[in-house]
C-alpha cells in the first residue's frame, strides 16, 4: 500500500512517553547503585575503623599485663575496667591466655555463646575478622604479645551506625536525584520528540511533495483519498467528488526541442496557473512526468465541466520558454466518486482514460464514459498490439492502381496499409493509424513500410514490371534524421531504380519546421524519388507550400471529385489546379474517381491519370500484379464496364 | 518567557502541600538529617514547589511544552 510510508512517518506519538520512562529508568537505577556503593563503602569504612580500635586496645592490654607484677586475675580485672566503658551495653568478651593459665570476662554474653564465639575464631571461615553466632555480627581481635595473647570480641555496632547515619542521607538524596531525573527526563524527552517531530514533518513533505513544483505527489494524493473514500467511522463521509487528470499535449515536444530545463519552466508555469484556479479544498497534485491530478471534494460533474474548461483555457494561453511563446495545451479527464468509482485506484484509472479519451480526441477535456471508453480501451489494446504487428510483418500493403485515362492502363500503384490482425481479421488504416502516431512509432512504422516497398518494388523489377509504387509519409516521419540514408542504403541493397518509389506527402494540422521538412524532402528527391501531395486542396496545402517543396505529382482530392458533375465549384478548383499543376510542371491524379461519367468529365478537362474504385479497389499484391503482367485496359471509355474487384 | 499557568488544581495542590512539608522539614527536623547541604537542597526543591503553588506555573512543564491545565 502506498499510504504506509506516510502512517510510519506519522505514527511516531510514542517517542515521548518512551523517552521519559527510558530517562526514569535509567535515573532510578543510576540512583540505587550509587545508594548501594556509598552504603558498603561507609560499611566497610566503619567496620575498619572498629577492628583498628580493638586492636589497639588488644595490644595495649598485653604489654600492660606484661609490665604488671601482680597475678593475672587480679591484673585483668584492673586493665579491663580501666579501658572498657562500663556503662556500653555492646556484648563483648575478652579473653586472655599465657603459657600457664587464662582468664575470661564477658558481658551480655552466655557461656555457651562464648565458647563458641572462642571456638569460631580458633579456625576463622576467612580473614575479616568477621563471625556470625545466632545471627548476631561479631568483630575480633586477636594479639600474641610475648607472654599474653589477648582475644577481643565484640559485637559489631558499625553496620547499625552507618545505617542510622547514612541511610536517611541517602534516601532524602535519592528522593531528591529522583526529581532532578524527572525535570531532566520530561525536558529532554520534550526537545528530543519536538526535534524528532520536526524531522519528520520534514521528511513527510519531501516524501508527499513533488520538489520542483512543491506540489503534493502521488503518495499525497493516495493517502487523501484513501482517508476521503474509506474514512474511519468518526470522520465526515463524502457525498460526492470529481477527480481531474490532467496531461499536457505538448511537454515531450518541449522537452526535447528547448531541454529539461525548458520543459521544468513549463511545468512551475502550468502547475503556477493552475493553483490559481484551484482553490481548497481542491487540491492540485503532480503525479509526475507532465502529468497533474486535481481531487475536488464536493465537486459534481458540472461544477467539474466549468472547472475542467477554465484549465484548458489557463494551458492554452502560451507560455514564454526562451524568448518563444509555446502553446503547450492540456488534454483533461474527469471521473467523479461515487458514480464512476469509488475506489481510489480506480477513480484514477477512470479520470486517466478518459484524458487519453480527450487526448485523442483533442476535445481539451472528457468525461469518464462506459460507452465511449469501451471504443478507447479496444484501441488501447490495439495500441499494445502494434509491436508484434510489426515485428510479426501482420501490417501488409494493398496496392490501389493509378490508371492512365488515355491508354486505360496501369501507370503507377498506391500501396495502403492493412493489418492483417490473427483476432480481429483484416483492418484498415483508419482504424490503426492514429495509434501509431500517438503511440511515438511514427519513424519506426515510416520506416517498416518504406522497407516493404522497396521489397516489393525490387521483386517487381526482377520480373520485369516497373511500375512505380507510392507510399504515404507522414510529415513526422521526415524528423527521422536517419530516414534518408536508410532509403538510399535500402536502394541500394535490393538494386531498385528510385524512379520505382514514390513518395506521397500526406497532411495533417501540425505546423512543422517547413524548413526542416524541406531539406528532408529535397534530399529525397536528390535520390531519385518523386514527391507527391496528398489530398491537394485541403489542409495545409497552401500555395506557398506547394511553391516551397517543389514537389512532382499534385493529387487533388477526393472530395472535389465526388460531386464534381453538380458542384460548379469544385469543378473551377479541379480546373485551377490542373492549371496549377501544368505551371509547376508536375503531374495530377485525380483521387476517388467513382464513376465513368465522373472519368469522362475529368478526362475532358485536362486530367491524365486518375484513381478510384471505378478502376480498382485497393488490391492484394498478387491480384494488382496480375492486372499488370496482364496490361489489363481498366478504362476502355465503353458504358457498362465493370471496375474489377 | 511569558508566565502562564500551566498547573491544574490537583497538580498545583500536590505541590503546594510537597512544598510546605518538605520546606517544612528542612527547616525544622532538629537531628534528622544533620547535614547542611541536604537541609539547603530539601529548601530549594521546597520553595520551587511553594513557587508553583504561589503561581500555578511551572518552568520545567513550560520547556517541556507540558500543561495539565488544558486537560
């Protein structure tokens, strides 16, 4: 799912509450070593300084009873109650012992607890100088003067002490760090998680907007509408929205002939102008490439229609793009929740075909249609179909003969395109045509057909015909740079004489670089190659340019030929241009010749070579060339003939 | 920085009653502690606690963007 990126960036709320038990944790443990290590060390400490006073006093009672010359009771008794306090209740035991006899006194202790404290440290479990007896702590002593070895116990008063002393200490201490720790903790956790927040808030943008427009991009786009369409209970449901797609016609072109960097001005310009239009809670989003997506909550198909017009109107408007004003135009479609979809992907889907709808049908702006979209998507896999055909040679040529009104015979051939397609049988070009110039194979399609020809113009010349064969060139296909050396090598591969290939020029609106198409053109012609103009008489085919291409063959069109017997007009347009013709010293054919009395007329006002159904349709390869070989007479100006089929 | 309250009752209240005890404590415990510097630190985490009572703000909730008010 595309939302998860943005629910990981925000799903970060638990930072700070981790933050301040980590902190917390962390003080209250900090806090109990430091209790526990300054409790021993004061232990440890104390309990030092007490074996050092007993054994002080130890040693001075031995050298004291060594110095006295009285029995050694009577000495001990003295020297003990001299240094003891008696008024300390600490139970303790002093023992005294020399080669001849010992003596004892003890206080708050019972013989049998003294024998076993005398008997513990006889053979001591270690060297603190520490015993246990009914879980009572005692400290000894023991010094061997020269006659006297004196044995001091006394239970241990120190661990008490340095509880009593240092435990309340540490307590009020800790009691004290602990709510430093906290201060510190929620400070810390605070500036940790505001930082955090903001680095995410940043990392959000970067990750849901586009950088060079600073539009929201398509992970923007899925999450809104992932909350818009299938929002939490708690959120407001939506009645209705439209969803526009909107591509523009004409970036490629901008991008490849101006740069990047043109094509990035027309991108800020377009996205600029459309965010004036767009106001909240429509939302303009750059999905990528030079494709837009608006998501207008509220919005329903009409409101969408006057929406979608004000932005082909905004793209129409030229835009400057290195001192030169460029019409890129948008092409829009619309697709509205919940009555085209109501998933998010397919709302999408909807809005997308319907602008490849509008594209097609360079109408600026469509709405999603079942119906109309159900012709769409057939072209689209035909669309898809178009490489195999190609490289499977499905698209073959028909050949259309061009009569000679005089002689009635066959003068030259037209091929046209047909693709013999394994699903749905035998197409003509209106039906794939147009795929394959919005599909970018124009050059590549210009140049499988030129092969063909020369094919079939070279197997024609080893048997012996030569008739010339014409194919239609789009003027797309003369961009191809490469275009007129694959010709000239092709020639040249199959040994085919130019004066066989024919090129017609067919028109459409685009205005392209006329100078370029002229170089292109005239480079042809330096092959050998006759140039024709398709269609004479509409479209683009203006004097001018007819003056500019120097062309060889003018083929005036079939519209002024089918009502030609009733229509003065027309006629007086057929009659100027074979004028025109004969000025520029070219030839004419006369296209859609239907009928004889249409042939007659046309024959009779000057026109020498003709085609239409009247003649032949356009014919399989073997059959035309059986008409050929046979020097068939396909007009023998008798009523009643029939045009072969 | 601006003071704002930023302690509801019950917030401002505890401290109020952990700032005269502690102050309290630190003034008058005879032998407890026995330790000036422990009495000098009990006195200032008292008073700072009297000082939230007094204002019902607190410096630390204030960096930390915390307020118990607003809930």
């Amino acid at each position: 799912m595309p939302t998860q990126p943005i629910n990981h960036i925000k799903r970060d709320a638990s930072v700070r509450p981790r933050l301040i038990v980590a902190c917390l944790v962390v003080s209250v443990l900090i806090s109990s070593i430091y209790v526990t290590v300054s409790y021993r060390l004061t232990a440890d400490v104390s309990l030092q300084t007490e074996l050092k006073a007993m054994e002080k006093l130890a040693r001075l009672l031995s050298s004291e009873l060594t110095m006295l010359d009285y029995p050694l009771e009577d000495k001990a008794d003295s020297l003990v109650n001299l240094l003891s306090d008696p008024n300390d209740k600490t139970p303790r035991l002093f023992y005294i012992q020399s080669s001849s006899e010992d003596w004892r006194r003890a206080h708050r202790l019972s013989k049998a607890e003294q024998i076993q404290l005398l008997t513990s440290i006889d053979s001591p479990p270690d060297d603190t100088h520490l015993i246990t007896v009914n879980d009572r702590s005692f400290l000894w002593q023991k010094y061997r003067g020269p006659e006297f070895t004196v044995t001091y116990l006394q239970q241990t008063t120190a661990l008490d002490m340095t509880l009593s002393f240092v435990a309340k200490r540490l307590l009020i201490t800790s009691v004290l760090v602990f709510w430093i720790s906290v201060w510190l903790a929620l400070t810390l956790s605070s500036l940790i998680a505001k930082r955090a927040q903001e680095i995410n808030d940043a990392l959000a943008k970067i990750a849901t907007h586009d950088a060079l427009t600073g539009l929201p991009n398509r992970l923007y786009l899925m999450d809104t509408l992932s909350n818009a369409l299938c929002p939490n209970t708690s959120a407001k449901s939506l009645l209705n929205g439209s969803l526009f797609v909107i591509d523009l016609d004409k970036f490629k072109e901008v991008n490849d002939s101006f740069g990047h960097s043109a094509g990035d001005t027309l991108l800020k310009e377009v996205a600029a102008r459309l965010l004036k239009i767009v106001t909240p809670p429509a939302e303009l989003i750059r999905i990528g490439g030079d494709e837009f997506i608006i998501w207008a909550p509220e919005l329903d198909i009409d409101g969408a229609e006057a929406l979608a017009q004000q932005m082909v109107n905004a793209c129409d408007t030229p835009i400057m793009i290195n001192g030169l004003a460029v019409n890129t135009g948008a092409s829009i479609g619309i697709s509205h929740y919940p009555s085209h979809a109501n998933e998010p992907e397919a709302l999408i889907v909807c809005a997308d075909t319907a602008m490849y709808k509008a594209k097609e049908q360079r109408n600026g702006w469509q709405v999603y249609d079942d119906n109309k979209i159900a012709d769409y998507k057939h072209n689209l896999q035909l669309r898809a179909e178009l490489n195999d055909a190609m490289q499977q040679s499905q698209i073959i040529l028909h050949y259309q003969a061009k009569v000679n009104l005089e002689t009635g015979l066959i003068v030259g051939v037209e091929g046209l395109c047909r693709w013999e397609h394994p699903r749905l049988g035998l197409l003509m070009p209106g039906q794939f045509i147009d795929l394959i110039e919005d599909s970018g194979k124009v050059q590549e399609f210009g140049r499988y057909i030129i092969g063909k020809v020369i094919q079939q113009a070279a197997m024609w010349q080893q048997q012996g015909i030569q008739v010339p064969i014409a194919i239609n060139l789009s003027p797309y296909n003369l961009l191809d740079p490469g275009l007129v050396t694959y010709i000239h090598n092709l020639l040249n591969e199959n040994q085919v004489s130019p004066q066989l290939i024919e090129i017609e020029l067919t028109e459409n609106e685009t205005c392209l670089n006329i100078k370029y198409i002229k170089a292109a053109l005239e480079k042809i012609k330096s092959l050998g190659i006759a140039l024709a103009i398709d269609d004479f008489g509409t479209g683009m085919s203006s004097l001018a340019y007819l003056a500019h291409l120097n062309v060889d063959v003018l083929k005036i069109d079939r519209a002024f030929v089918a009502d030609i017997e009733d229509n003065p007009g027309h006629r007086a347009i057929v009659a100027s241009a074979i004028t025109l013709s004969q000025s520029f010293g070219c030839k004419m054919v006369v296209e859609g010749v239907e009928t004889m009395s249409q042939a007659r007329l046309l024959h009779n006002m000057g026109c020498v070579i003709a085609q239409g159904y009247l003649f032949a349709k356009p014919l399989p390869e073997e059959k035309i060339k059986a008409h050929i070989v046979a020097a068939k007479t396909l007009y023998p100006h008798s009523e009643g003939l029939i045009a072969s089929a | 920085m601006a003071i704002e309250s930023n302690l509801n009752t019950v917030d401002r209240s505890l401290r109020g009653l952990i700032g005269i005890g502690v102050t309290a404590f630190a003034l008058f415990n005879g032998d407890i502690i026995d330790d000036v510097f422990i009495e000098v630190l009990l006195g200032i985490f008292g008073i700072l606690n009297l000082i939230s009572l007094a204002s019902g703000w607190c410096p630390v909730y204030h960096i930390a963007g915390i307020s118990t008010r607003k809930q």
